[in-house]
C-alpha cells in the first residue's frame, strides 16, 4: 500500500493505493465530485477491505482519470 495525494478528475484527494490491484476503489462519498457517470456492471464483484468487511460492488465510473505523483516526485497516470 502506498498513501499519496492524487487526483481524480481534477479533484485532488489522499488515497491509499495497491499499485499491484487489477482495479481502484473509490467511495462513494466523491460520486456527486467526479462528475462521471456510473454504469451498472454486468457481474458485480465481492471485495475484502484491509479491515476485513466484504463489499458489493455492482457500480462502475468509466473515464475516469487518476493521476498521482510518486515519492520521488515521478508521474504516474491511469485511465
């Protein structure tokens, strides 16, 4: 895990990221601060949370552009 400040469609925030996850998770307190769309997915996906809780998920922001800056100040943009 790695806490750094990114942004999110230009809303900057302090996340905590696995850069080996396949996906990232957002809250879904930034909804209404993305201003991106949420689809439905076709198959939902059950996660595990570090605090053990499992979490539906069955929403989808696609566009969405994260960008964060690493510790030694290099760049890294996902869409």
């Amino acid at each position: 895990m790695v806490a750094n400040m990114i942004t999110l469609n230009s809303h900057k925030l302090y996340a905590l990221l696995d850069p080996g996850a396949a996906y990232f998770f957002i809250s879904c307190r930034f909804d209404s601060k993305i201003n991106v769309p949420r689809s439905k997915l076709k198959l939902g996906l059950v996660v595990s949370t570090p605090l053990k809780e499992i979490v539906d998920i069955n929403d989808v922001y696609k566009g969405c552009v994260m960008t964060c800056t690493t510790s030694d100040d290099k760049s890294c943009f996902i869409d």
